[in-house]
C-alpha cells in the first residue's frame, strides 16, 4: 500500500533524545531509535515485541525521509523548504506522521497568559493551514495528527531539577490544543494519533522508573521508551487504516 514515509514536525519524531539516553544507560543498539525510525525499522535488540511489525517488514523497498527537526514550530513547517520536500514525494503513496505545536506553546510562554491565550488561537489556524499545505502538496497521502503529550501529567510541573521549569506551567493552554486536534480530526475525518493520553501517568506521576517516558535531563523530550510509544500509537493507527 505505502511507498514512501514522511516524519514532520518536532523533537517527539526525532533520534537525537533517545539515543543519548540509550547510550547513558550503555545499552547497544542503533543510533536511530527515534519514534519515526522505529515505526519504519524496529530496532530489536530493546524492542524484540515488535519484530515483523515495521513498515520495512509491511511494506518492503518503502523509502523514508525524516524531516522532523528540534525545535520546529508551526512557522518551520509552513516555509517554502517544507514545501518543496514534500513535492518531492507527492508521487508515491505515503504515510505521514505529524508531532508539531509543543514548541509554539513553549515560545509563547514568556509573553505572558494572555499573549498566550491570543497564540492558542492563533496555533490552531497555523496548524490548519500546516494540514492543507501537506493535502495540496501530497493529495494522496495518509496522514496521523498527533497530540502533543504532557510531560506534567496534569500537575503543570515538570518532573525536573531545572531552573528553566521552576514553575507550574499553564498546563490548561496544552490541553485546549490538544482539544482542538481531536475535534479537528473528527471533523475532517483525519485518524489521529492520540499520544497526549496515552503518556498520562508516565511522567511526574509515575512511580517507577521504567515506566518513565521522557529523557530525564530535560524531559519534554521523549526517552527511548517514550520514542517506542509513540511509535506503538503510530502502529494502532496504521492497523485500523489497513484492516
């Protein structure tokens, strides 16, 4: 069915996060054990329960281009670059993954609560436009919104020694985007991939370690446990495209 793979948007997609975490722990596996790496190639050393279950197994010969990036906001996805690479692949039959908006929300911060507020707002239209960027340059794709997960578990505290999150964060704005994906595709018939409920309870409020999701020297990054889960959504979803 598939010919091509495209991973867009933030660090939830990316290698970089997992594998220094893999390689602090002196486990031997591969470098590229992010979330998109992983739903297109297991990784079976850490991840024997998903052997058979990857896109090169599912799909042989399928091409994969990451073009997720740290940091990337709605702003990065909507530049002519973006653009051009999804051109690229708009002849073959693709699956797309979409993790993009966390990081507009952490700019937003430092403006105050209600900038933050009018940038909730002004999130949801960027991201809109982000979706029919990637329908008019890929027509035929099938595509995963996927929420952003809460590394607070609802607490508004991030589960860090670090100054840099000393404070609750407004927790209710994440929620409210998150809101708006859900009902955004439900309303345009999109299947999204819903990794912000899945991840409760995985982060401040989870007891055991290896149940701990997120990379712990700055964990609004996914660990490499937390790569595989989201790659484990990713997975449920392309199994109700299929069946």
């Amino acid at each position: 069915m598939f010919k091509a793979y495209l991973a867009l948007g933030d660090s939830m997609s990316i290698d970089s996060y997992p594998a220094m975490e893999t390689e602090s722990l002196g486990l031997k596996c591969r470098r590229d054990i992010g979330a998109a790496a992983l739903l297109h190639k297991n990784e079976s050393v850490i991840f024997p329960e998903f052997n058979g279950s990857d896109l090169v197994t599912r799909y042989p010969g399928i091409s994969f281009r990451n073009l997720a990036k740290d940091g990337a906001t709605t702003h990065d996805m909507l530049s002519d670059y973006q653009v051009r690479e999804l051109r690229l692949a708009a002849s073959e039959k693709a699956l797309v993954t979409l993790t993009i908006g966390g990081n507009d929300l952490l700019v937003a911060l430092g403006k105050g609560p209600d900038a933050l507020g009018r940038e909730v707002i002004a999130l949801q239209e960027r991201y809109e436009s982000v979706v029919r960027m990637i329908r008019a340059a890929m027509p035929d794709c099938v595509l995963f919104p996927t929420t952003v997960y809460d590394p607070t578990d609802g607490t508004g505290i991030v589960p860090a020694r670090n100054v840099q999150y000393g404070s609750n964060l407004p927790i209710e704005y994440l929620d409210q985007f998150n809101d708006f994906l859900r009902n955004y595709a439900e309303t345009k018939k999109f299947i999204l991939a819903d990794v912000h409920r899945h991840f409760l309870g995985h982060g401040a409020q989870c007891d055991s370690v290896s149940q701990f999701w997120y990379w712990k020297p700055s964990p609004i990054e996914p660990g490499y446990r937390g790569a595989s889960e989201i790659r484990r959504i990713w997975l449920m979803k392309l199994n109700q495209v299929i069946h």
